[in-house]
C-alpha cells in the first residue's frame, strides 16, 4: 500500500473513500481563532553589533527568512466540521479511533457536535496537553493547553495498546520500589510536552506544527503495525512521521499550498509516496 499525500479539499475526498477502511484518525482542524496563524522563520549569522547575545558574549543578527500563514476563520465553524466528521466516522474501521485536536475556545461546541455524531457511549477521554510556553497576559490565567477528544467507533472492541506506549517516569520513585520505578507508569489524560522548539531538529516553520511527541503516543496507543492512518488537516505532516517511523501507512490530505511544500520537504527522503493533486483527480468537480 503506498502512502497517499492529497492536495485539495478533503470532504470530496473523505466521500470517495470506502466505509470502514481507516484503522486511526487524528485531526487537528484550524481552532476557528479568528486571525490568520502566521510562523516567521528565522536565522542567526555572527555579527559584532547584531541584536541578539550567544553563548560567551558573542553578537549574533537575526535575519528573517521567510513567513508562512493560513487563516483561521469560518463564519460557522460546527457546519464546516459536521460533514467532514460525519464522513471520518463512516471510514473508520469497527475497532477505529478519532483523536480530535482543538482548544479551549471550541472544544465545549466539539464535544456536543461529536457526541451527536459519534454518540455519547463512543466518547473515551477528553486530553489536556499542557505546555509552558510563550507569553503570559496579566488580565487572566494564561492559555496553556490544548484538548484532545477521544471517540471510539465501537466502545465495546476499540483498539488500546497499553504495553506499546512509552511510559513515564514516577514523581515519588522511592515509593514504588525499584522495579516499578525502572518500568515507568502509563499516562494520564494529562500529557505534558513542550512544544516544537524554535530550534529544534523537528521544526519545519510550519504555524501550529504538533510535535512528534504526541502524535507517537496516540499512534503507539491506538493503532497496530500495517494499520491505516487518516489525518485530512494534514499540515506539516507529522502524522505521516511518526507513521513512517513506526510502520503504520498513511493517507494525508490539506489544501493550503504552504503545507504541501513542507511535506515535500519533510518527505524528500521517504519511499513509496503518492502525491495526488485533487483538481487533476476530478474531486474539484465533485459536487459538495
């Protein structure tokens, strides 16, 4: 099975794909923040009267690379999300999944939209991915996580790899003893990870970038090797990653041209990809 890249709207793709032939999705839809998400990509050269310090008093330039950008913007945010929702939950096998990522100005109205559509039996967890990262306004508590929502195709036969994800270390390991310390526990629902460093070797520039971190766990959790993952809010590709990393397929799909690019980057390397422009294919004629 090739791994399949789609450039294009991914509700006509969604609707061409066969009930029940995705084993895992997870998606993480703009968060309807009302402003356009915008990543400025930067570099350093030494430079004695540059404006930032480096290690030992050293003078360093920025120097701005390049900037990429999406809008965040729907008039009516629940009616974008139904149909592609409906059509994820109709592709997933019985024993699927649907990791659903958003923030706090949403996720109350996600959850009730997910409940009609899913079912209120199907709903698992509810994530909280908490970070520690940038600005802090004084006029409230500072915004520092995001949610994930945890859907089940069937409660009764789901998959849940308990033994395949890594584990975490104790707080209190004396308290333990030392086998237990040495194995780790399992996480919570609470996952705490940074986000992608501005320097780090997984930085690809793109706005809303998840790291490989997270997306590792939910794929080691919910899917098995050769299994089928579904990601139609693509973005910089790391569903696709972790996905080549740890043997699962994938099928990615995103319309913003900037995204595209990062992913032909990213996969420059990797074996057996099909890259699928969706006009070409016919789905732009498709009736919505």
């Amino acid at each position: 099975m090739n791994n399949r890249i789609y450039f294009g709207d991914n509700l006509p793709i969604l609707r061409d794909m066969p009930a029940e032939s995705v084993d895992l999705i997870y998606i993480d839809p703009p968060f309807n923040t009302g402003k356009a998400q915008t990543r400025t990509q930067i570099k350093t050269a030494a430079n004695e009267t540059g404006d930032r310090t480096g290690f030992g008093g050293r003078r360093y330039e920025t120097i701005k690379v390049g900037t990429k950008s999406y809008a965040d913007l729907f008039d009516d945010y629940l009616a974008f999300l139904e149909p592609r929702l409906r059509e994820g939950r109709r592709v997933l096998m019985p024993h699927g999944s649907l990791y659903f990522h958003i923030d706090y100005r949403e996720v109350h109205y996600c959850k009730i939209l997910l409940d009609i559509i899913f079912g209120r039996e199907c709903f698992l967890n509810e994530i909280i991915w908490a970070y520690d990262y940038g600005g802090r306004p004084k006029h409230r508590w500072p915004a520092k996580h995001d949610n994930i929502l945890l859907y089940v195709k069937d409660p009764a036969r789901y998959t849940f790899n308990t033994d395949e994800v890594e584990r975490i270390p104790y707080m209190a390991p004396g308290l333990v003893g030392p086998e237990k310390a040495a194995r780790g526990k399992l996480p919570t629902d609470t996952w705490w990870a940074t986000i992608v460093p501005t320097n780090g070797k997984e930085k690809t520039g793109y706005p809303t970038q998840k790291p490989v971190s997270i997306l590792r766990r939910i794929v080691q959790a919910s899917s098995r090797p050769g299994d089928l993952v579904l990601d139609f809010f693509a973005g910089s590709g790391t569903t696709g990653a972790v996905c080549l990393e740890s043997g699962r397929h994938f099928i990615l799909v995103d319309d913003n041209p900037e995204a595209i690019a990062v992913m032909q980057r990213r996969f420059a390397a990797a074996p057996d990809i099909a890259w699928l422009n969706c006009e070409s294919l016919g789905y732009a004629n498709k009736p919505a």
